[in-house]
C-alpha cells in the first residue's frame, strides 16, 4: 500500500482520473471507487449499475452514485461488455465506505485489447493526486 494524503493506495491496481481503481483480471477487469473518491463525495447512499450484458463505452457514464455530497456518474474505464455487477454493492452501498477495494462496482471483459495508457500507476496517481490535494487547499 502507498499512502498519498489521507488515503492508501494498493500498489498493484491502475486508477483514474474519475477517482476510480481498476483491477486487471486476465481477460477482464474489476473497478470501484477508491478511499479519496470517497472522501469527497460523502456516504454513498444509493449505486445504480447497468446489468450483466450491457455494453459500455471508455469514458461514458455506465452507472449512478449518490452520496451525502455529491450525485453523478460512474464511468467506464474500458470499452466492453458487463460480465458481472456487484448485486451486494448494489443492494448495500454504503458497504463501499468500509471496504472500498473490497466492494467493487462491475467487472468488464474488454471488446479491444487493454488501452492503459489513460490509466494511471501508483506512482502517477501520486503525482496527479498530490496536484489535487495543493489546488483544493
């Protein structure tokens, strides 16, 4: 784990720029929101996610989260098919605040090969989050 801020960061995930981690599982990947996502949005109090077989597009909206500060989108780190929804997420959201690496948004198997080059690194995510941290304060 990497602690940047307030907040620890395992090593071996990607992260965007969306406040959301991504897991790399073979031939799919896992996200969620990470501990500083949380941080600023409040306690997640509802979680809407597309079904298993939808198709979502890198970079769109492919769910909703609202907490006690803010309402808004989920987006899709990678193009794909759902293969997989977190119903236990889904029916308990603020399950997400005690575990947010353990309660996991969707998984998706890429309909392209994996374009991380968007993502980042631990190492980028502290440089980009070390940014944000200096221009909210």
């Amino acid at each position: 784990m990497v602690r940047i801020g307030d907040w620890d960061f395992p090593e071996d995930l990607l992260y965007d720029r969306h406040n959301q981690w991504i897991a790399n599982l073979d031939n799919k990947i896992r996200f969620g929101l990470t501990p500083y996502g949380l941080a600023i949005t409040g306690d997640v109090l509802y979680l809407a996610l597309p079904e298993a077989g939808a198709v979502v597009e890198k970079g769109s909206g492919c769910g909703s989260l609202e907490a006690g500060k803010w309402v808004g989108r989920i987006y899709a780190p990678v193009s794909g098919r759902i293969v997989q929804v977190n119903d236990e997420v889904v029916k308990q959201p603020g399950s997400i605040g005690k575990s947010p690496y353990s309660n996991w948004f969707a998984e998706i198997e890429p309909s392209e090969s994996l374009d991380m080059t968007e993502l980042m690194t631990i190492n980028q995510l502290s440089d980009w989050l070390t940014e944000e941290l200096k221009q909210d304060a």
